[in-house]
C-alpha cells in the first residue's frame, strides 16, 4: 500500500512553491490511545513523548506539547515552570470537573422556595451578596494566571479553566437565590481578604491563599449548608457549590504537596504566606466580612431573636473550618503548621 506521505510529497497536484514541510515534523507518530474505565480521558492521551512534561523546557510560544518547534514564531509571556504551577491531579479534576457540570437554572428546584420571615429573608439575602463577590473573585484569580502558564503544562490550565466556569455559576447561583425570594442583593463587603487573593505575585502564594485557606474555609461552610438552608433549593445549591469546591481545594493541596517535594527550600516561603493569609481570614475574611458573621448568627439561629444560639453555632462551624483546613495541610506535607498557626484559629484545633 503507498505511503500517503510519499504521494503527498511526490504526487500533489498543487503549485510547487506550497509549503508541505509541515509533513516531515519529527513527531511521535502512529500513536492509538484507547479509552480507558473513565473514557478517553487526559491520562490515557498522555502516551509516549506527549506524556512526557517537561519541568522547564523554555518555549513561550503556542507550541502544544509534542507538536515539533518552529523557528521565527513569536513569544506569548508565558514564564511559570512546571513546579510553579503543577498538581498531580490537575487530569483527574478537570475530566470530574466536565463530567459534573450542572445548570443553576435547571438542577435547582426553584418551586421549593417558600416566604420567609423578613428577618431570615434579609440574613440570606446578606449572605448571598457576600457569596457572591466571594465568587468573583475565585473566577478571576485563576483567569488571571492562565496566560503565565506554559502550553507544555496544559493540565493546569485546563483545570483553572474549569474553575473559571464552576465560579460563574456560583456567583449566578447566590445571585439568583438573593432575587428569587422576594429579597435581593444587600450591601457590598469591605473585601480585604479577598483582594489580597488576586493580588498574590507568586503561583504557589495564591493557591495557598486562595484554594487551601480561602476555598477550603468556604467548602466546610457550604458542607454545613444544610443547617442555613430553609428549601430543598438552598439545601441542592449549598450542596453542588460544595462538590465543586472540593475539587479546587483538592488541586490547592495537591499544588502545595508537589511544591514541598520537589522544591523543599520553599517551605519557609509558604509558612510566610500561610501566616498573613490567615491573619487576613481571621481578621476581615470568609467569616467575618460584610455582615456575613450576622447573617450567619440569624440563619443558623433560624431568626434575628435566636441570634446568639445562632453564632454559637457559627463557632462550631467555625472550629470545623479551621481543623478541616489543618488535615488539609496535612495531606499536604505541613503538619508542622500545627504549631505555628494563628493565635485566632489554634485554639479551636482538636488535638493531634
Ligand atoms: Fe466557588
Ligand atoms: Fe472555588
């Protein structure tokens, strides 16, 4: 049988000053990748050289990994290198992440929204406006890295890209909620916390910044999200934001651990940043921001008169958040953060 490359170089029937070069790219060629239980996923694509990930291989250019270089192409500014940015189960969470989208207009049963009390209503409302700058910048943190990040690391930015689409429905979920109900959107938050994630200059800075403290904080609200919901409808959005957050508090902690194993020398470094952005979280962050901590006293209390038995609650929510957020380092490696965290979150840690 005749080799289509050959008739292609000697047969074409077009002008000889066409470019078919591109026909002898030194590439892996003859590659099959077969589906595997989960389908054709990332990792079964990852075959031979394509697999293969470079830790810094210098391009900045469009190249997709595998496909052969170019002379004369332009930068794009892409700089980070791969430790800078990598997490094992970047493929994993972004093939979840495709798999379990879900449409805040559709999956959530709107009819089971009843009148609440004026109080309740308010204490949502609240807590939806919140949650919904929380969101945007959640979104927009990521988006922000993506054009840093190398096309020969392609997982991460495809999993960033997923959380880019989870936070837009999360920010149009609450916002929904907050004008579904006979309420609407409250007042805006001083945003301190949340402007010191977007402002992070380091890669590994704004994961533990963002995914670990600021994303972990808000997926073990949302676990608690049954004990704020008054309707099937918050109970189903608390719930599917949740399963969302996990996967990008999952790629933080994933991040932080491939950081502390191949870049030991950086542990000091993160301590650093752990240390501020627990300060700003303890201080002005996800619990205490913009009425939150009030609409939280009156939802968890079921009204503003129960209020106090509400913020108890809120305490125990609270301790939940700070020793989920210290298993979550030590998944990661920084056990020793025990030891060495705020002086407002450590002594809610259940002892080792
Ligand atoms: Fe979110
Ligand atoms: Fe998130």
């Amino acid at each position: 049988m005749p080799d289509t490359g050959d008739m292609l170089r000697t047969e074409t029937p077009f002008p000889a000053d066409l470019d078919m070069s591109w026909l002898e790219a030194p590439t892996d060629w003859g590659i099959a990748a077969k589906p595997g239980k989960r389908g054709l996923t990332l990792d079964e694509i990852n075959v031979g050289s394509y697999g293969e990930v470079p830790l810094d291989s210098g391009d900045m250019t469009m190249r997709p990994r595998g496909a052969a270089p170019r002379d004369g192409v332009p930068r794009l500014g892409y700089h980070l290198a791969k430790n800078d940015v990598w997490s094992k189960n970047a493929t994993l969470l972004y093939e979840e992440a495709v798999q379990r989208q879900w449409s805040s207009a559709t999956d959530i049963p709107w009819d089971t929204l009843e009148e609440l009390p004026d109080d309740v209503e308010r204490a949502m409302s609240q807590l939806c406006t919140f949650l919904t700058e929380v969101e945007f910048i959640a979104g927009d943190t990521p988006s922000q890295w993506l054009p840093q990040i190398s096309n020969e690391h392609y997982e991460v930015k495809l999993f960033l890209a997923s959380q880019v689409m989870d936070e837009a429905r999360h920010l149009d979920v609450f916002r929904k909620r907050a004008l579904a109900n006979g309420g609407g959107l409250m007042s805006g938050g001083p945003g301190t916390g949340l402007r010191a994630i977007i402002s992070a200059r380091d890669f590994s800075e704004m994961s533990a910044i963002m995914h670990i403290i600021g994303e972990g904080f808000i997926q073990s609200l949302f676990r608690s999200g049954e004990l704020l919901s008054n309707s099937e409808a918050e109970k189903r959005m608390f719930r599917l934001a949740a399963q969302d957050e996990s996967r990008h508090v999952s790629f933080g902690v994933m991040h932080m651990k491939h950081m502390l194993e191949t870049e030991p020398e950086r542990r000091e470094e993160i301590h650093s940043y752990l240390d501020s952005g627990e300060k700003i979280f303890a201080g002005t962050g996800v619990s205490a921001s913009g009425g939150s901590v009030e609409s939280l006293g009156i939802l968890l209390g079921g009204g503003v008169k129960h209020m106090d038995e509400g913020l108890k609650k809120l305490l125990a929510i609270r301790k939940r958040q700070v020793n989920e957020y210290m298993h979550r380092l030590e998944v990661a490696g920084l056990g020793d953060r025990r030891e060495r965290m705020t002086s407002a979150f450590s002594p809610m840690l259940n002892p080792a």
